[in-house]
C-alpha cells in the first residue's frame, strides 16, 4: 500500500477491522493494577482483543470491585498457575540458563518474566507491561525470555507519529539504543521498517537521517550512517532505503530534488531512522509538542514476539492502545 493521510481514528478503526474474528490473547503484566484492569474491561467490551491480567485473582478481584470496574473474573491468568507451569518452568530455566540459580528462581516468580515465558511459549499473543515496573525490567524479559527475531541483533524501540495532516510516520530509534553502530543502525532501520509495515499497511520509504545529505559534510558520524545506508542495501535488496539524508531531504520534495535528485526515498520517506538517541527522543517530542502530531509508543521491535513497554505515568487508555498494536504486530510475527 503507498502512503495515504489516515489520521489516529482512522487508523485505529483499520486496526480493529484487521483484528475482527482473530481472538489475539495480550498479557497485561501489571494485572493488579487498577489502569490495566479499567484497560481490559473495555478491551473485552470491545471484542477485539482478549486480555488476560497477570496477577494475583483476589488482588485483582478487590481492586476492581473497589474500583467499580465491574466483573474480570474471567479475564485473570493467575500468576501462581504461570509459575506452576510446567512448559514456563522449563522454558525461564533454559533461557536463563547462564544466570545464577537466584535470578532463575526471581525470574520464575516476577510477572513481566513469567508473562514473556508465556508469550514464547505460545500462550499469549502478545504482552504490554511497565505501567508499574522500570524499563530495564522489560527489556531484560525480552531479551533473555522472548529473544530477537531472526536477523536482527538490536533490540530497539520506535513511535508511530500520526501528524496532524493525517500522514503516519514511524521514528527510530527513540528510546533504547544511545549510540548506535553503523550494524546497529542498519538493524533499527530494518526493524523500523517492519513496525511501519505492520501497523500502517504502507510500504516502507526509509530515510538514515544526519546533519549531511549525500556527503555535503565529511564527518566520522556521517560516515557511520552511511555505512549503515550500504549494509541495509547488501543485506535488504528490496527496501528503499537512502542516507545520509537530512530532515528535510527526507520529506520535502523540492529540497529533495535539488539535494539528493534521483533518490529512492528521499521527499518522500515514511520512516525516519535517527543517528542516536539524542536525536530521535528530541526529535520525536518536538513533533509532539510542537508539531502536535500524536504519537503512539515506545514500541519495541527486534523481539520475537510483540513485548511493548509502558511508561510509570501512563493511563488505562495507554495501555488499551498498546495491548491493540501488540494484537496487530502479533497478526504478523
């Protein structure tokens, strides 16, 4: 599909349409907390995405009948019954083989690790977790538990900015990798590529943004993004994919023209790969809070299976909105 102005509703209603009669089961790790218990009644209300809160069921149970919530009974994934299993044992024991005897035994109690155990092992679809845990709490599980997809080295993160135009561009990497390597950045473009594919439908254009476009400034940094722009074509034929390339390079086609002429993805790139993490988490809040584009994330990508990270100050819509692009990552992986 070539890129087309869909703004967040729309996107959102082609979500659900993509997951009508696909019954994807998405682990909320914080189940016992009262966000993620408001955030899968309404999932289950809508029909689309069946949650399951790992937890504690009388925890569960009390905090949303304090809540007013209403019934989840049948939403709950005991988090003892997790630990219990014994395909999760055997498989949190060997992935974690190389750890200490005490962090396997931590691990086979702690929710987030027990809710990847379960999305390797094919019981969930998918996991949304962080809303009450720290970052590295997440990345570690998905690491060491889930594992990175095929090819890909660099687990890394990505938001879909849905500008106000209605145009959806992807940024890379905006929260894990500080200082990537020329093979780092070859595999957060190629793993943005993917995010971009899978949650727009639109053909990935790919810009590997710097400071230079096509050499007009000689600079060990802008080295690095062009060695990364010639291993993602040795190794991704197919993707279009051009840098160095400035901001504007990247998506004004005048200046493209006059700038990089001939250019595969430049004018008219929809996924934009930062040099570092300096630029891509500014760059992404400045088309926020600025440019009010809305943007939807962290979104982990790399892992074998949809995991996406939440933030501490998050609301039950966040996390209903990230257990739906984990069902649709899941419709793909």
């Amino acid at each position: 599909m070539t890129s087309t102005a869909i703004g967040p509703a729309a996107l959102t209603g082609q979500w659900h349409q993509a997951l009508q009669g696909t019954r994807r089961v998405i682990g909320l790790s914080d189940g016992e907390d009262v966000r993620a218990i408001a955030a899968a009644h309404r999932l289950r209300l809508q029909d689309l995405v069946i949650p399951r809160l790992v937890g504690r069921p009388d925890v569960i149970l009390r905090t949303a009948d304090e809540a007013g919530i209403g019934q989840v009974d049948d939403l709950v994934l005991d988090i003892e019954s997790l630990a219990a299993d014994e395909v999760i044992r055997a498989l949190i024991h060997d992935r974690l083989a190389q750890r200490s005897p005490d962090e396997r035994a931590a691990a086979s109690r702690d929710a987030v690790f027990l809710a990847a155990a379960a999305v390797r092992a094919g019981h969930l679809h998918g996991c949304v977790s962080g809303a009450t845990r720290a970052t590295a709490d997440v990345l570690r599980a998905g690491l060491r538990v889930i594992g990175l997809s095929p090819g890909i080295r660099t687990l890394s993160s990505a938001f879909l900015m849905v500008l106000p135009d209605g145009r959806s561009l992807t940024f890379s990497d905006c929260a894990v990798v500080p200082d990537p390597g020329p093979a780092q950045l070859a595999d957060i473009a190629l793993a943005a590529s993917t995010t971009h594919l899978q949650l727009t439908g639109e053909t990935p254009v790919v810009a590997m943004l710097s400071f230079s476009t096509w050499g007009s400034a000689k600079h060990p940094r802008v080295d690095r993004v062009r060695t990364a722009t010639e291993m993602l074509r040795a190794s991704t034929p197919d993707l279009q994919v051009d840098g160095d390339l400035q901001f504007d390079s990247a998506l004004v086609e005048e200046i493209a023209s006059a700038k990089a002429p001939g250019s595969v993805a430049a004018g008219r790139a929809n996924v934009l790969v930062f040099p570092n993490l300096d630029a891509g988490n500014i760059g992404y809040k400045i088309a926020q809070r600025l440019g009010a584009a809305t943007a939807i994330g962290p979104i982990l990508q790399g892992i074998g299976a949809p995991l996406n990270d939440l933030s501490r100050g998050c609301d039950s819509q966040d996390i209903e909105l990230m257990a739906t692009v984990s069902a649709v990552q899941s419709l793909t992986t």
